[in-house]
C-alpha cells in the first residue's frame, strides 16, 4: 500500500520510499523514515495535499509524493 | 582582540528570527546572499563590541538540493565561523536534532539552545538538557525566544565556546559497516580537508554528495577503494548510500530521546493549537474561514484603510506640490519649477503614496505568517495553485493585486520556493488593480455604451492570463526543474509577538522604499521630461501643449507597432506610455487630447449616461467608435508593462535586473500578442478580409496552444543550484 490511500485517523509504517535523489532525500530529511509510524490527520479541504503526524509534529505532503511511500498497516491508536 | 564570528543556524520556525533580533537588537545589517534573493541578515551581539552574529537561512539538513542549504553549508565550510549557535525548537526537538548531529559533524565549537522551553513545560514534557549536553558533548541551554529566557545566556556561552576554541562535539554514531567505511574514507582524505571537519567530508563522501566530490577530487584509486566499501554497504542494507545515513541517524536521535526526553500524556486529545488547527482546516469550514480571513486582508488593506491612506497621500503630495509651487512662481524658471514640482515632487509621492497602506497589508500578513496561518493557506489552495507553477500561497498576492499590484507583489515574499516567487511576480500584475479600472471604464462608456460585462471581461481576462502564463512559462527553461516536491512543515499555532510583526513590517516597508523608490523615481521624472519638452515655436524648451512634446514625437514614430492592433494613432501610443506613471493617466491624456478636455476622470466618474454621451468623442477620434480597435486597446493596457512603482516592486522582489527586464518584456510581449490574435481575428468574424495578419493571429494561436498543452521538455531534469559552486 501507498501512503496517498491511507485514509484520515490511520497508523501506518513507512516501508520503502519508491523514488531516488532530490525528492526522496527531502522526504527522508523530514522524518519519514523506513519504520517510522505516521498518522494520517487529514485530507486538504480539496482533496490534496494530505496532513501527517510523523515524529511528533504536522507535516504537509501532496499525494503524488505520498503515493512514492510504501507503508504498512499498524502501529498503535 | 579580532572579531568574533558566530553563525545562527536552526530549523526554521524554531523561533531563530525572534532569537536573532533578540541578541542583536537594532544593531543589524540585512542584505542578500550573492546572486540570490535569499536574505542575509548579520548583527553585533548586544553587550559585546567584537562579536558578529550571521543568522544563517533556516533549514532542515545539510543536504546539496536546496538553494538555503548550499548556501549555509558553503558559509560554514568556507567562512569557518568561531561557533554556532544552533536553534532547536524543544516542542519539535526530534526532527530539530536531526540538523543538530550534522553541524556537530563540522567539527566547530557548537552550542544548542533548546528553545520554547515555556510551551514544552506547558505541555508538561521534560527535557533533560545535561543528558542532552552529555550525549551532544556540547553546552545545551534552555530558552525562551517568545518570554526573553535564556538568550543572553546562550549567546554568553557560544562566545565561551568560541574563545577556548573547545570543541568535545560527539558526533553520532552509524552501525558497523557504515562506520568502517567511514573511517576509511576518512583515511584517505584526511591530509586534504581541516582536520575538525574530517568526519563531515567523509559522511557527504559516502553520501556521494556532488558538490563535495566535485572540491575534494579523489584520485582514481581512492575512488574505486571507497566506492567499493560503500557499495558493501548498500547491498547489506538494502538501501542506498544516502539514505542508509539518513535512516541511521535518525534511528541514534531515536534513542537519544529515550534517554533525554519525557513525553507527558497531559494532551492526549490534542494540544491547542491541535484543537485550532481542527477548525481551521476542517474539510466543511477551511474554504468558507480562508474567504472570511482573506475578505478582512483585502478590505482592510485595499479596501476602507488602504483606499483612505492612498487617498490621503495623494492629497498631501498634491498640497506639497502646490504650496512649492506657489513659492517658486516668478522666483525661479519654469523648467526648475516643473522638473521639482512636477518631477521630484511627483515622483517621491508617487513612491510613498503606496507606503501606508503596504504596512496596513505587512502588519497583516506579518501576523498570519507568525501565527502559523500562513502555511494553512497553502495547504488548502496547494491543489488550484501548483497546476500553474504557483504557489498556494500565490492566492494572496493575486488577491491584493485587484487592487493594486504594489503591495500585491510585495506580498509574493511570503513564498519560500523561489521558482514559485517569480512565477507570482510575473502574473500578479495581470489581475486588473484599481487603477485600470478607470481604463476599463473609459472603454466601457466611451465605445461600448456603458456594457458592465466590459469590466467582468477585464477580470476574466486577467485570471486566463495568469493560467496561462503559469502553464506555458513553468515549462520554459527558466523556470525548468524538478517539481518542487511540496513537503512542507505546518507549525503549531502561537501568538505573533508585538515586536516580531513590526520589525518584518518595518522591514519590508522600507526596502520597498529603498528599492523601488529609486527607479520609480527616475523614471517618473523622465516621463515628465518627455511630456513637457518639445520643440515649440521658440525652439527646445517646456511646451504648453502636448502636442508638441518629445513624447508626441515619440509615438508619432512608434505607432507604427500598434496599427496592426487597431489603434496606430499617436494619441494612443502617448496614452498607453503615460500610463507607465499611473494606469488612471490614460483617461486624462485621452481628455487633453480630445475634445473632451480635462475634465474626462469627473465626466467618468459621474457614470452613466453622461460619461457614454461625454465620452463618445474618445472613442470615436481615436478608435473610429470601432469596439474593436477600443478592446484591443483595453487588453494591451491590462497586460503590458505594469506603472512605474509596480515595476520598481517587481525589481525589488526579483532583486535581479534580468528577471526584472525579462518579466517586464515578457507582459509586454503577451499584451501585444493577444490583442494583435484578438483585433485580427476579430476583424475576419466581422466579415473582413482574410488577410496575412489573420494568418499570423492563427500561427499564433497555434504556437500558444502548442506551448500550452506540450510536454515539459524539463521535468526530468535536474534542479541546477548555482550559488558557490566551488
């Protein structure tokens, strides 16, 4: 699964980031890690960008950078 | 005893600015890093007088991709300061470490301050800041940027540090594999980089970060023997190079705060701003709240203050002008009398008029930055705006911009991304300010019998060029790169301080004036120049009647270029250049020009039938009453080069002179185009000739629509950051 499906009030992991260089290095400088537990807070009033929780403070993230995170269900909440 | 150097470096929104003021006081130099719009701003330290404050740009890490990150890693590295002073937003402290274990890697005397202590014991968390120090091997210090807390002490400390030149910096620690392959490299390169700063070399090495391979220049066989140890290690782990240190040392900053950081449960629902921010951008309310914060910016800063003040000022210069004049007459020549009066006079209120009310709009948009608002209005209008190479953020721009481009476009500086601030730049004076109106009203009433869809058309008109400068411009070279990915940090919200908001409003304000009022000056006074001189009965001098000015002579010469518009007739070129000093100009030079006379702005404004019956001989002598050659006129005037003060704020926000002639070239270009499409293809729907200009209009469209709808021939390409490339 892709972090863009994951609906609003979700936990997931971070598995894998499906992309290299610039985009994925900002990302991964932001926090979202391999193992790191997101929770997905809301969906832009729009429907994009998304809002997250990740290490403790709010992140904004458009869709199509979200869809290039692979997560996994779980974690806790 | 030598000057002391320490750099200012943090997140941002970890209270660095505040900090930064706090420490330096007035006592501050603000410029712009080379080549680049991105600030510089330097401060002695209050209470010392050799030691120098650089607040470097805030930033999340010391990766090579971002403009703000080469250049604090190109200052750190180059310029060698005594010590850091490194900010870490307590609330946020996991992700602010982050930055923190890659300074202590450069090996300079460091110092973190842990600041907003007051909201993280609010909160009720704990920080142990001697285990922190322990682990960091370097002072921690609590602050307070917002309550004034611990800055001094800081500050204090950083010169400490930087004095003894102590440098225990503990940088973290990687697994194994990646430690040894570390070492080597360190092994290899340790006789050409500082000795204190081996350890960052031989991470960015094994990150096989460019620009530090592009200055180290490893010998071939050292770059094998590296390359070798650190492919070992991406095939063990399974990731690649960068990443696997991204990953680690995020996991040692992981366990870091297990032994230094106590997490209470005191807001399991939510803190405030958690619970502000669930109104704000709820999916029912965010659209209908934005509309009603955005309504109060505008009416506020254009609407009933800002109309007032420009109002205002605008009398007060007219009153200056007049008491001068009255000084002056018979005592000095009329060409002195003229240049101050007419020229300086003029100019300088033409500069300021704008000033009270860009501060009414800086004082606002200085809050909602603060407060943390102003990340929110990106996220909700991300979606529209990035399709067009904009900004969510671009929205209040555009929005200010209805009434007039000035402050408009010095509201883009609320944009972080710079490809972004320039696309805004470019498109904002599109949308029609209050003073085209006029234009758009002489239009309306002079040739169209009053039509209110003229104005509506105005607008959409303006909206369209917008769209569509943004698709075709975003696929052009210069805006070329990668799309900015939009990970973007959306602060908690907190209350602005006092003097926070009046320090970036002061700022703002006068650089405006600095910047902009130059040119606006100069150039006022050269339309004065050519509008007052000619060549008379009496030979060169001051001429009565405009007929005869330079600027007469001027578009008697040009029009040639607005025959194939429809209106090729001198009175129009002049009308359109005197706009450049105020878009409103237009009306009044259409009236001396006619039989109209000088009162057209009143015959206007008192609408109507009156302005149709009083207008018609505009619209008529110089349009032939053809609507349109009158239309064409309408949208040349809307798109072409903005008035002087709109350009003087457009070179102040591109702080670069090609921007600023290539943004003012390329409205011009887009003016001429679509009124040459619309009045020649227009002319062949009325039943004209098919002709060679209507063969042109078609190519035309036809380019535009290829240029509209192609790939982008750049997308994949590379973000090229060009600042220090060493």
């Amino acid at each position: 699964m892709t972090l863009d499906k994951v609906k609003p009030g979700e936990t997931v992991k971070v598995v894998k980031i499906n992309n290299t260089g610039a985009i994925k290095r900002r990302i991964m400088d932001m926090g979202l890690t391999k193992g790191v537990e997101v929770y997905v807070r809301k969906v832009a009033p729009l429907g994009d960008p998304m809002e997250l929780t990740v290490r403790g403070y709010e992140l904004s993230v458009r869709k199509e950078d979200a869809a290039m995170i692979e997560v996994i269900q779980g974690g806790k909440n | 005893m030598s000057d002391i150097k320490i750099a200012l470096a943090g997140n941002p929104n970890s209270g660095k600015t505040t900090l930064f003021n706090m420490l330096t006081g007035s006592k501050q130099y603000v410029g712009n890093w080379p080549g680049v719009t991105v600030e510089k701003k330097e401060g002695m330290l209050k209470g010392f007088d050799n030691v120098i404050i650089q607040d470097l740009p805030g930033i999340y890490s010391l990766s090579p991709y971002s403009l703000e990150e080469v250049i604090t890693r190109n200052y750190l590295i180059d310029e060698q300061p005594d010590a850091i002073l490194n900010i870490v937003d307590g609330t946020n402290i996991e992700r602010n470490l982050y930055l923190t274990t890659q300074l202590i890697e450069l090996g300079i005397p460091i110092v973190v301050a842990v600041n907003m202590m007051d909201i993280v014991r609010k909160t009720g968390d704990k920080i142990n800041v001697e285990n922190l120090s322990k682990a960091l091997g370097c002072p921690v210090v609590e602050t307070s940027a917002l309550k004034g807390d611990g800055a001094m002490e800081a500050a204090r400390r950083t010169v400490a540090v930087a004095n003894s030149g102590e440098n225990k910096n503990i940088p973290c620690h990687f697994e194994g594999s990646v430690e040894h392959a570390i070492a080597h490299i360190e092994e290899s390169i340790q006789s050409i980089v500082p000795k204190h700063s081996v350890r960052w070399y031989a991470i960015k090495i094994f990150e096989r970060d460019e620009k530090v391979l592009e200055k180290i220049k490893l010998s071939p066989e050292d770059n094998k023997h590296i390359e070798e140890h650190i492919v070992e290690c991406e095939r063990e782990m399974d990731d690649d190079a960068e990443s696997i240190i991204i990953g680690q040392r995020y996991a040692y900053i992981a366990k870091l705060m297990e032994k230094t950081v106590k997490k209470s449960n005191k807001y399991a629902d939510g803190t405030v701003s958690d619970k502000i921010d669930r109104v704000l951008t709820n999916r029912v309310l965010a659209l209908p709240i934005f509309f009603a914060v955005m309504y109060v910016v505008y009416k506020i800063s254009i609407g009933t203050v800002g109309d007032w003040s420009v109002g205002f000022m605008e009398g007060l210069f007219e009153n200056i002008g007049e008491f001068v004049s009255g000084l002056m007459e018979g005592n000095v020549s009329p060409v002195l009398q003229g240049l101050i009066v007419d020229g300086a006079i003029g100019g300088v209120g033409s500069v300021l008029t704008f000033v009270p009310q860009m501060i009414i709009l800086f004082l606002m948009l200085a809050f909602l930055e603060e407060c943390g608002y102003m990340a929110r209005v990106a996220f909700i209008m991300d979606r529209i705006f990035r399709r067009f190479g904009l900004s969510g953020k671009s929205f209040i721009p555009m929005l200010i911009g209805s009434g007039c481009s000035v402050p408009g476009i010095m509201a883009s500086r609320t944009i972080e991304n710079e490809r972004d601030r320039r696309m805004t730049i470019m498109t904002t004076s599109f949308i029609p300010c209050g003073a085209k109106m006029p234009i758009v009203g002489l239009i309306a009433s002079a040739v169209f019998g009053g039509s209110a869809l003229i104005a509506t058309s105005a607008y959409f008109l303006g909206v369209a060029a917008v769209i569509i400068s943004g698709v075709i411009l975003k696929k052009t070279k210069a805006f070329a790169g990668e799309p900015a990915e939009f990970v973007m940090e959306l602060p908690s919200y907190h209350w602005p301080t006092v003097s926070g908001v009046l320090r970036s409003t002061w700022e703002r304000g006068w650089s405006f004036i600095k910047r902009a009022g130059t040119i606006i000056l100069l150039s006022s006074i050269a339309i004065w120049f050519l509008s007052s001189f000619g060549f008379g009965e009496e030979g060169f001098g001051l001429v009565e009647d405009m007929n005869e000015s330079v600027l007469a002579k001027l578009g008697g010469s040009l029009k040639w270029i607005f025959t194939p518009l429809g209106f090729g007739n001198w009175e129009a070129v002049v009308a359109t250049v005197m706009g450049l000093v105020a878009k409103e100009e237009v009306v009044n030079v259409f009236g001396v020009l006619s039989a109209v006379g000088e009162g057209a702005m009143d015959i206007l404004e008192a609408g109507g039938a009156e302005a149709i019956e009083g207008l018609k001989p505009i619209g008529e002598q110089f349009f032939n009453g053809s609507g349109l050659s009158a239309y064409s006129f309408l949208i040349f005037n809307l798109f072409c080069a903005p008035c002087f003060a709109a350009i003087g704020a457009i070179r102040r926000e591109m702080n670069n002179a090609k921007w600023t002639v290539g943004a003012i070239v390329y409205m011009t270009v887009l003016a001429w185009v679509s009124s040459f499409v619309f009045y020649n293809l227009g002319l062949v729907i009325r039943g004209g000739a098919f002709g060679i200009n209507a063969i042109i209009a078609i190519v035309i469209v036809v380019i535009g629509a290829y240029l509209l709808f192609r790939p982008n021939p750049y997308k994949n390409e590379k973000i090229s950051i060009k600042y220090g490339d060493q």
